[in-house]
C-alpha cells in the first residue's frame, strides 16, 4: 500500500509518495497552497496539481490515506473550503481518507517519531506548537501576517521597508539596506525626500501583503554591511527564540524541530536561532526541511504501527 504526504504554505506546495516498506515512489511541487494567502479553489488546485505530479504512473486506488500538512489548516473548517480541496484532490483519482493537519504537527512528524516536543515554523509566517501524542495542543505566536508572526519573513522584509523610510524622512544615508529596498520595488532614490517617500509606499502598498515577504533576503543580505539590518536580524532571532520557548516547560528535554526556510538554511536569522535554542531548550535541535515526509508517515500511522512504524520512519530519513 502506498501513502501520500503533502506540504503547503503561502509559498510553495511539495507532495510526496511512499510505499509502506519507506521507498520514496514520486513527489510534486507547486505554487502555495495555503487557502489564507490565496484564493481557496487557486489553493486547491494548486494542491491537487503536487498531487498529481507525485501519482505520476502510480494507481490512485492504491494509495491508502492522504495527509496534508497546511499552513492556515483552521481555514479547512469551513465546509465550502474544504469541499474545494477535496473536490480537486478526488479529481486527481484518490479515493483514500484524506487528513488535514497543521503544518506544524507533519514537520515535527519529519524529524521526530516520538511525538513528543516543541516545533517552530518560521518561512513566510511563524509559529511554535507543542506538539503531544503527535498534535498540536498549544502554540505560541502564529497570529498571521496582520496581527504577528514576528520573525518571519513577512516580519522581517516589512521591517526592511519601514527602516528603509524612517532613513528617508530622517534625510539619513540609505546605507546598503535602503538601496537594496528601492531597487526591490522597482524605484531609484528620489532626491526629494516626501517623493522619495511617497513613492516607495505606493510600490509597497499596490501589492498584496504578503509580498513583503520578498524583501525578507535583502536583510540577510546586508546584515554584516548595515546597522538596520543587522538590528532586524538580531529582533527577528530573539522573537523566533522566545516564541518556541513558550512552549517548553522547565526541565523539557524534548526535541525541537525547526522548519521553515528562515531557520534552516544558513541565514543570520536561522545561524542566531539554532544557536540560542541549542544553549536553552533543553533538548536536541533538529532540523527539518519540509514536512512532506512526515506528512507522509502520519498518513501511513493508520495502517503501519508499532515498531513497524518506527522502522519506517527511521527508513524514510535515511532515503
């Protein structure tokens, strides 16, 4: 029997397919599929073509659960949302159960079996859980781009733009942050400052919000060449850092499993936090690319258990 793991944030989709002995059978990728950053049915069919691409040649009907993974999984409990994504998955030819998670709960599924721990998602959002019993039971942050996600990628690029603005109406250099901010949205400095400044707000402002993500690499960038962005940089870790540690409780020693473009790849931010997290948690730190692969054994937990289980899931981290 083959399983399916799906991953999905505002950015990027990633599905994946496995047998039940761990082999890795074909994986998809796609637009972000998080019905809170996109359209719901732009969502799903986005989902639905990852999907398709991890099927390839392989039977639909031999897949045994799906699971996905959501950035915005709340946004699944209204019956007309949810109704579009399994509408466009059961046009893929599934006919298995399909399960919906939080993205959470399948990255921390990736790197640990235990089903015990804390795991802090930081991409274009950001948020803590503890995960228990391989669930979400409690979080910290994770309030959207509107009301938090502090340290996040969207935190970080609208913390860029707003530095980059509080330079020009200062009439202070822009420094290599500044520069690399107008030239992001397209503008060359105008000399005049009130210009300057109302030109770089409409740019900002004439696209959707979450775009601010896209400045977020300008302040890894410049952190070691710019005040502001190093500043940014040293906020952004200390607020990712504190918000997985709400989650623990005194003596945890739990693993903490990192996800999320920010603090997994080499970045000032992610260097800070894997760091401070190591010093403090309290438990190993581990690190976690994507959750499709959790995804995926969560989704073969209800026809593989036990050691049989363990054994899979040491297997598809080795592959």
């Amino acid at each position: 029997m083959n399983f399916l793991g799906v991953d999905t944030g505002a950015t990027t989709t990633r599905a994946l397919l496995i047998s039940d002995a761990g082999a890795r059978l074909g994986a998809g990728r796609a637009e972000g599929g998080n019905p809170n950053a996109h359209p719901p049915g732009v969502a799903a069919a986005r989902v639905a073509q990852a999907v398709g691409q991890a099927l390839g040649g392989s039977d639909p009907a031999g897949v045994g659960a799906l699971v996905l993974g959501i950035a915005g999984a709340a946004k699944m409990a209204d019956p007309s949302v949810r109704a579009l994504f399994e509408a466009a998955l059961r046009a893929t030819g599934l006919t298995c159960p399909i399960k919906v998670v939080a993205d959470c709960e399948a990255a921390f599924a990736t790197a640990a079996a235990t089903g015990e721990g804390t795991v802090l998602v930081a991409g274009t959002g950001s948020i803590a859980a503890r995960i228990s019993g391989h669930r979400m039971v409690a979080t910290a942050g994770g309030f959207g781009w509107l009301l938090g996600d502090e340290g996040s990628a969207y935190w970080l690029g609208r913390e860029a733009v707003r530095a980059t603005l509080r330079r020009v109406e200062t009439g202070t250099a822009l420094g290599t942050l500044g520069t690399a901010v107008f030239a992001h949205a397209g503008l060359a400095p105008d000399p005049d400052q009130v210009q300057a400044r109302r030109t770089l707000i409409t740019a900002v402002n004439a696209e959707s919000p979450i775009r601010l993500a896209g400045f977020a690499p300008l302040v890894s960038a410049h952190a070691a060449t710019d005040e502001a962005a190093a500043d940014i940089v040293e906020r952004g870790a200390a607020h990712l850092t504190e918000t997985a540690l709400a989650t623990r409780t005194p003596g945890d020693t739990s693993p903490v499993v990192l996800t999320g473009s920010l603090v997994t790849a080499a970045t000032p931010v992610g260097d800070r936090v894997r760091a401070e997290l190591t010093g403090r948690a309290g438990g190993p730190v581990r690190v976690a690319a994507d959750g499709t692969t959790g995804a995926a054994w969560l989704a073969a937990l209800g026809s593989v258990t036990g050691e049989a289980a363990q054994a899979l899931h040491r297997q598809l981290s080795r592959a």
